[in-house]
C-alpha cells in the first residue's frame, strides 16, 4: 500500500515539474518573440547602435587582461591594442586626423562582426534606398563621403565651388542677400549627383554619423577636417535663455521656434570660407546639450585649464595648428565656438599678387623686408595677412634669427622652414604677451614678429631699429 502511494506522489512530482517547464518554455518562447520584435524595430536606429559602440569600447579599454589567462605574447599583445585605443579615443577629440581615422575603422569592425550590420538592414540606420525620406544632413554627409574619396580634404571646396554655392542669394524670410547654403540647394545637389552607393560606402557613412555624436565634433565634424578658413557655432539664432522671455511675451513666436521656423542658437553653423562667412542653414546640432557639448570638448588639447562660468572664454590651438576660441555664459550669450584654419602650404608673393602692376608691388615688399623695415599688416578677418605674412618671411635673410609674438600659435613658420632659426613665444594665463615680448629683447633675435592682441611697447621699437619688426 505505502509503494503505491509513493508511487503517486512521485507521478504528481513529475507531472508538476513537467508543468512548470513547459510554462517556462513557452514564456522563453514568448520572450524570444517580444525580443525579436524589439530587435526589428528598433536594433538598427542610430541611437542603438551608438549607444553599443560606447558600451563596447569602454569595455575593451576597462578589461583587466591579468584576469583572462593569457599567454605572454597574446598579453602583450593585448596591452599594446588597449594602449593604442586609449591613446587613439583622447587624441581624436584634439582634432587628430589619424586617431579618428583608427576609431572609426574599430567601430566599422564592430559593426560588421559584432552588431551583424549587412545590406539587408544598414537602410533601417538611414534610408539611403529611399531618397525623399533622406534628411539634407543625410545627403550632405553621403555627398561629402563621396567626394572625400576623390578629392580628400579638398571635398567640400569643390562641392562649394561646382554648384557656385558661397555667392549672394535671397532666401525666405530674408530682406537682404546673404551668404547662405540651404537644405533645397543640397537636395538638388544630391538629385543631380544621382550616386550609387555600395554597402561599404553606407557603412562609411553610418560609422562617421556614430563616431561625431560619440567623439566627433556632432554636424561639425567633417566639415572642420576640409580645407577651409574655418567653423563657427553657437554665434546665429535664439539662445535658449531667451525662449522664457519669448513666452510670456509673444506665443506666436514661441510656436514658430518650437516648429523649427525660427532658428535657435544650436541650429547656428557657419564655415567662413575664402574670406566668406556662410550659413550652413541645413546642419544643426540639435540640442542646447550637444552644442554645450562640441565647446566642452573642442578646446581640450594641451590640457588649457578649465572653461568655467568665471573664467568664461579659452583661446587654444588644435592638435592640426587651428586656432580655436570657445565662449560660455555668462561672458556670452550662448555656448559658441570659433575654428579658424591656417594653410602652413609655402605660399610666395608671386602666387599672392596677381592684379596688374604686380611686379611693383612685389618688389616693394621685398626691399622692406629685406631693408629690415617696421612693417604693419592690417586688415579685416580673412583678408591674408596670415598669408601674406608668411609669404614675405620667405624674403628675410637665411642669416636673420626670427622671434614671434602671439597670443596663440598660429604661424607654425618652423613647418614652412624647418631649417631656419625661429622661435615662437606665446601668452598664457601667466605670461602676458608684454612679458613675452621682454623675454625676446634679451633673446638672440634679429627680427620680431608680433600678432595678435600684444600691445607694442616704445622700448621694442627702439631695440629693433637696427634690425626688423613686423
């Protein structure tokens, strides 16, 4: 009698168990299915796949190769990968060319072998096989892919210069002409491109959108690597401080401002080129936060100091020679920035003068310098003295040591004449450009450049009689 009993009360047991797995199973099922659906809709969005490359790379550069079990060659191995990633995700945001360059190939890799990204579902990333629901960012980052290929750096100059886009023009809204690139100009562009991409070209395209919102430069990013005078944000548009004000006063341009009509500070992008200045009214940054974010981050090479709300501007260079100056509330009005490039190419008078009667100019410049004349160039931003400058050094005697004074380096005379004897001084939150310019009195210097902001005392007139001051 108890055997039969037992016997039962294992056959419940099982039955039980059997119950329970099964429901298990099938929530399992039913989980998988949600998962599924889940990955379909929303896997491949921009947003998602930034946000695993983030994960991904913090992880690869967290890991604590001592706890793997490796052997010693694939330690060191490791090491030296992990050290160059680190080194590669800090210089990237200094403007380096070559870091960004190495991340965007690890997070291509990625994607590819990782995140499963094949032709099939790239296009749920961004429409590239439906050209209407393409964004004028989308075909403006597509169309500077593919010109990058060909031209290099030199892309976005002759998109700029083909479709004759830095001219004056009247737009909607405006009573004057202005310099403008508007969203309809790129869609037509595009339009009349008619491009075909492979699958390794929309990749190339998706990886740079991931790379500028995680350590890129947001809509900026490409456009300041080109070889243009330079990039501005943050300096057009209403600054989100004014939006309370705009409230309580007038609700119809409130409304107007929150469909997008009405330009806001972080829709505020310029590229001042040939000595232009041009709205790129087609980028935007989006938000106050990424626009905040670009100034944050765009200063940071050589460890500068702290932009904080007392100390409210920095003046910088990049690791590529650009100056850049950085703005915050509340010394301005909104977050802004200013990228100015320097072209360090050997530029001579000859290339620079062009107009008729040039020879006589020509040769003027050149007996003043070579006379070791005081000589002032002057002139409104993007003009060429810059340029011109450099140009005229060229004329300077090879036995003439040269010291320069600048608020921040910007010449770079010693990759234009790597053999000669120059010295660049510049200003710093100890040093003012005064004391800069008595430590160069008591140097061996023959002839003083001063740029940029430095007040010109009596005393280096004088010393520099004999020899030259530009």
């Amino acid at each position: 009698m108890n055997g039969i009993v037992n016997f039962i009360l294992i056959l419940t047991v099982i039955g039980m168990a059997v119950i329970v797995i099964v429901k298990s199973v099938n929530k399992k099922q039913n989980q998988e299915v949600e998962d599924k659906v889940e990955v379909d809709e929303k896997t491949y969005s921009l947003d998602k796949m930034t946000a695993y490359v983030k994960k991904r790379l913090d992880e690869i550069t967290k890991v604590n190769l001592y706890d793997i079990g490796l052997t010693e060659e694939e330690l060191k191995r490791r090491k030296q990968k992990k050290y160059e990633l680190k080194k590669a995700l800090k210089g990237c945001t200094y403007g380096d060319v070559n870091d960004k360059k190495y991340v965007k190939e690890l997070i291509y890799d990625l994607l590819v072998r990782e995140y499963n990204v094949d032709e099939t579902n790239i296009s749920k990333t961004i429409p590239f096989d439906i050209p209407s629901l393409l964004t004028p960012q989308d075909k403006f980052d597509i169309l500077i892919y593919v010109y990058q290929k060909e031209f290099g750096y030199e892309a976005l100059t002759q998109i700029i210069k083909k479709y004759d886009l830095a001219k004056l023009k009247y737009i909607y809204g405006e009573a004057k002409p202005c310099y403008v690139i508007t969203g309809e100009e790129i869609s037509d562009i595009f339009e009349k491109e008619n491009l075909v991409l492979s699958f390794e070209d929309k990749l190339n395209v998706v990886v740079q959108r991931i790379y500028q919102h995680y350590k890129g430069y947001s809509s900026i990013d490409e456009v300041r690597d080109m070889n243009i005078d330079g990039v501005s944000g943050g300096v057009s548009g209403l600054p989100e401080s004014f939006l309370s004000q705009v409230a309580q006063t007038d609700g119809d341009y409130l409304n107007q401002v929150l469909d997008n009509k009405v330009p806001r500070a972080c829709d505020s992008i310029w590229i001042f080129f040939q000595g232009k200045s041009i709205r790129l009214a087609f980028l935007s940054f989006g938000t106050e936060a990424e626009l905040k974010r670009v100034c944050q981050n765009i200063y940071k090479y050589n460890n500068p100091g702290q932009l904080s709300d007392t100390n409210g501007y920095k003046i910088n260079e990049m690791k590529d020679g650009s100056r850049v100056v950085v703005v915050r509330p509340s010394f301005s009005e909104t977050w802004a920035f200013f990228v100015r490039k320097f072209d360090v190419k050997r530029a001579t008078l000859e290339q620079l003068i062009t107009v008729p009667g040039k020879e006589n100019a020509i040769d003027l410049l050149k007996f003043l310098v070579k006379g070791a004349r005081i000589i002032a160039l002057t002139g409104e931003q993007g003009c060429g003295k810059t340029t011109m400058l450099m140009a005229m050094i060229e004329n300077i005697y090879e036995t003439m040591n040269i010291r320069v004074q600048e608020t921040a380096f910007e010449l770079h005379l010693r990759k234009i004449y790597p053999t000669r004897n120059i010295l660049t001084f510049r200003e710093t939150e100890t040093i003012s450009g005064q004391e800069g310019l008595d430590v160069q009195k008591k140097t061996d210097g023959s002839v003083n450049i001063i740029r940029r902001g430095c007040n010109r005392p009596r005393s280096i007139m004088d010393d520099t009689s004999s020899t030259g001051s530009i």
